[in-house]
C-alpha cells in the first residue's frame, strides 16, 4: 500500500504566507505517513492578473525561492512532491505548469497546462510541448491541471502513456469537478487520480471586490470548491475533503487495483483520427446541417417476458410517444445470445416508425462472418436510414464482428450521432461525433457497472455539450431507467456553481416510455464562462499518444 496526502488552503497575493503554509503541510504529510503529497493550482500567486506582463513578471523559475524551498522540503522528509506554479519564459510568455519532486529534492520534471480556463486565457500561454509522464520508485506519475480534466484528451493522454497515478492541480469554484469530472476521469482510464483544490477567497480587500465585479458574481461564487480527493479506478473517492476546511486528507492506495490496461487494451486508435485533425478544419464537417431545435426524446424499455410480448409492447409504447425520436435498448426484443426472427423485428420498426412519423434506434443484432455484431439501426418515417455497428468490443467476447465507423445523420432538428453501451467508456468515440457536429447521441445500452452511466453517460454529454438519449435493458446487469443527459437552455454556473454539467432526467421505472422535450441548440455552443471552448481549444497537436503516433518520452 502506498500512503500518500492531498492538501488545500487559501491561495493569495501575500506569497510568503502561501509557501509557509505549503511547506507546514508538508511537514504533516510526512508526519503522517504519506509518501506523496499534492497541492493545489496557482501555488505561488492567484489568477488575478492585469496582463500578460503581470502574470510574467509574478511568474517563478526552477531556480527561485519557492521551487528551492518546495526542493528542500521534499529532501528533508524523503518525500514526493506535486505542487502548480507558474513559469517564466522568454518575455512575454509565462505557462500554468505542474511540478513533481522527488524524496532527494531533485526536480523530476513538470507537465503545461494544455487548456486554460476564462481570465486564464489572458495572463498564460497554453503548453507547448507534449504531457509526460514520469516513472518513479512509487508508481509512473502523469499530471494534469483542472480544466485539463474538463476535457478527456489530457487525461488521456496520461494513461495512453502508462500512468498510475495522476495529480491534478485545481484553482476551481465549480462543485462539478469533484462529484463528476474528476471520478470520470480516473474510471475511464483506470488509474488514480489525487486532486488537490483551493478554499476560500482568491484574493483579499479591493482585488477581491474587482474580481466580484468583473465575474458578476457575489463573494460565494469566486470561493474555492474546495474537495480535494484521491480517486480510484473505478471512479469511487477512497477520501474527499470539505468545502472549506484547510489541510490534509490520507489514502491508502494499492496499485495491483490499477484498471488502466484493460481500459487501454480496447480502444481503437485506428478510428480516432478526427481527434488529431487541426481544429479549423472542423467548420466543413458541420455545413449542411439543420438548424439544432425542438425535438421530443422518448426512451422506450419493453418489459415482456418473450419475443413477442417486447416486441408488442415496443410497438404499442412507439404508437403512444410523441412524434420525434425514441430509443430502444440493445438487442431490446430479444434473450441474450439470440438473434433470430431479425426480418420480422425489422419489418415491425419500420412499420411502427411510418405509421407515427416519427425517428427511431434500436438495437439490433446481426451477423457478419459466422460472429453477432451488435447495431444501432435509425429508423424514420421512409424507412431504414442508417446503421452504427459497436467499435469496442464487449469484456470477454471473443463472438463479435467490430464495426469500423461512427456515422453522422442530418435529421429535421439536428445532427445524430449513434453508439451502444459500451462506446460510451470511451471518450474518443463520441468525441469523434460531436467533431463531426453531432448534436445528439442516441444510445441503446446494457449496463454493466453503476459508474458506467453514473459517470460515463454524464461526462459524456458535458464534455462536448451534446444530448445523450440512452436506453437500457431492463435485465441489464445492472438496471438502470432510461435516461437523457441535456445541455442546460443557459449556462448555469451564477445559479449552480456547477461549472458544465448537464441535465439529467431519468425515467421512473425501468421499464416504460419516458418523454422529455429538448432543445438542441444550446448545444452548439461550446464555451465555458462564455469564453473557453470544449472543442475549439482542445489541442491536437498534443495527442499523438491518443492516436498510437508516438510513445512516451523518458523521462
């Protein structure tokens, strides 16, 4: 097992006061056992610049008195170290970076913060150079900086290049990171993840009155969310701090529960490639779309106890919804491992799908080569439109035929984008769609763990603000209803303190339909505080690791 700690306390502009409190943490890191400590965004200066020649001249060197004195610390407790802290560069460039510090004091190496966050974008540079990851004598280390966690390619890239543990530094006030963002992350990648976030005021007097007045919030809202945790593999905080209280919190961690490879060993790399391309070359892929609009989501779950009676019950549930688009779980006619009676099954949806005007996917079987393959099928009121076929193969199938696309299809209220259940445990999958301009995700699913669309389904439809409409089955291994995660109609960051989360409304029962009206077009806009895009900011020139194009640097 392998103690270690996570800290948070007020940043601010009386630095002295910060690097003392930094190094007393330090000291009751090792005072309490713990191998590895980590600390939070901004420790030598809060984000309050007036320019970016403030934020350079603030900036420290590898060389300075807090990095020195963090080095020294580290030496005396035979400590690992992970702490923020901004560095000076060529005048005027100054980056957001990520320290890690080794039990003798050397300086192990560091990581840029690849996207940064609203009044960021004004004082920093984004990085410029890959994210590493560092092999240490207690585990490979990665390290991300809080809205790097926001979207799914940093902390990607950390597993694609073998971290065990990854420390993310944050300087947040949303609520969201710690309940969503930050056990997403560590579950879909199965490392663990120990994030360490600020408490109370940024800054104090007139600069916290300015910076109230600049955010338009009141004092609560430009507070630190506080809720520094380590997470596990599978999504779950093994500790979370309060909101407010300053200090440390423990874990024990044992790396023989790393997941990572068996995250890794199913994705398709081969498939992503849209998640290298250069972002200003995305515009061509979204003309010729419909207007996003108005658009009644019915999830519909067949509860009978054969073919025929779900099937019925399927049709007549599909007659009552409102005209729109309804979803149907995977293989939802038939008992596991059955795929028989396809042509009647498909004769009755098109049919169904006539007769109400309406769209419909449903999860179908097929057979390809001697193996099932697993479909999305889009219905509408002509007929077959379309058809997704599963990229990542179901845990333990060694019968399936893997399909090789992920199509987009223009209906009257947006774009569509189709996956199954097990597609939403990658990120890339439906990231590929909302870079293809997706608006909506239809996905007919078999849950198999809580975290799956607990976690997954949710993070999925926040980080590229796009609908999600999922169906599952009722014998799912675990049951969960119908659900349809939404972006909010306004950003709702000033009522909530949540800084991108999306609605979820969840059927009550799990079988059944369940209606929802949504209205796509909030989703079009991509932006966080008005100002940082989840798609347009990302950073492709960064995610060679995602696409298998380059390994590890050593470090």
């Amino acid at each position: 097992m392998l103690r270690v700690a996570t800290a948070q306390f007020e940043t601010g502009k009386d630095t002295d006061r910060v690097l003392a409190d930094i190094l007393r943490l330090a000291d009751e890191a090792a005072a309490g056992g713990a191998r590895l400590v980590h600390f939070q965004e901004c420790c030598n200066y809060p984000t309050s610049y007036t320019d970016r020649e403030h934020a350079w001249r603030e900036a420290v060197t590898l060389e300075g008195p807090l990095v020195s004195a963090i080095r020294a610390k580290a030496r005396e407790h035979g400590l690992f170290i992970g702490f923020n802290a901004a560095v000076r560069g060529p005048f005027p460039k100054a980056w957001m970076v990520n320290h890690l510090i080794g039990p003798d004091g050397e300086y192990i190496g560091s990581n840029k913060k690849q996207v940064l966050m609203w009044i960021e974008r004004d004082a920093f540079f984004p990085s410029d150079e890959d994210g590493r990851v560092y092999d240490t004598e207690i585990g490979r280390i990665g390290m991300i900086s809080c809205m790097d966690g926001l979207v799914p390619e940093t902390s990607r890239t950390m597993a694609c290049l073998g971290a065990d543990i990854v420390l993310n530094s944050l300087c947040s006030n949303g609520v969201d990171e710690a309940n969503l963002h930050i056990p997403a992350r560590a579950a879909e990648n199965g490392y663990f993840m120990i994030s360490a976030n600020r408490v109370g005021d940024m800054v104090k007097g007139q600069d916290l009155q300015d910076l109230i007045d600049a955010a338009g919030m009141t004092r609560d809202f430009v507070k630190g969310a506080g809720e520094s945790q380590v997470v596990g593999p599978d999504g779950a905080a093994l500790v979370r701090a309060t909101h407010d209280d300053i200090g440390l919190v423990f874990a024990d961690i044992d790396l023989s529960k790393l997941e990572r490879e068996d995250r890794m060993a199913r994705r398709r790399p081969e498939l992503y490639a849209l998640m290298g391309a250069d972002n200003a070359a995305l515009a061509v892929l979204a003309e010729g779309r419909a207007p996003a609009g108005k658009v009644a989501l019915t999830t519909i779950v067949p509860g009978g106890a054969t073919f025929d009676e779900r099937l019925a019950q399927a049709r007549e549930m599909i007659a009552s919804a409102p005209a729109g688009l309804a979803v149907l779980p995977e293989f939802f006619a038939w008992d596991r491992g059955d795929d028989t009676r396809l042509d009647e099954a498909t004769a009755a949806l098109v049919e169904a799908a006539a007769e109400a005007r309406t769209y419909l996917v449903a999860g179908l079987p097929g057979r390809e080569h001697g193996k099932r393959v697993n479909r999305a099928v889009l219905f509408g009121p002509e007929g077959v439109i379309g058809e997704y076929r599963q990229i990542h193969a179901d845990p333990g199938s060694n019968d399936m035929a893997l399909g090789d696309d992920l199509p987009v299809f223009d209906l009257p209220f947006g774009r569509l984008g189709l996956l199954l259940g097990e597609d939403l445990l990658f990120p890339e999958a439906a990231r590929v769609l909302a870079r293809k301009g997706a608006d909506l995700i239809a996905c007919p699913a078999t849950w198999r763990e809580d975290w799956h669309h607990e976690l997954m389904l949710t993070a999925r439809s926040a980080e590229n603000h796009v609908t999600i409409v999922s169906a599952s089955r009722a014998d799912s291994l675990c049951a969960k209803p119908g659900t349809i995660c939404t972006t909010p109609p306004e950003y709702r960051f000033p009522q909530t303190k949540e800084v991108n989360a999306p609605d979820r409304h969840m059927a009550p029962s799990l079988t059944g339909a369940f209606t929802v009206e949504v209205d796509l077009a909030p989703n079009r806009d991509k932006r966080l505080m008005g100002a940082t895009d989840l798609i347009m900011d990302t950073r492709p020139e960064l995610y060679g690791a995602i696409l298998a194009l380059r390994e590890s640097v050593p470090a």
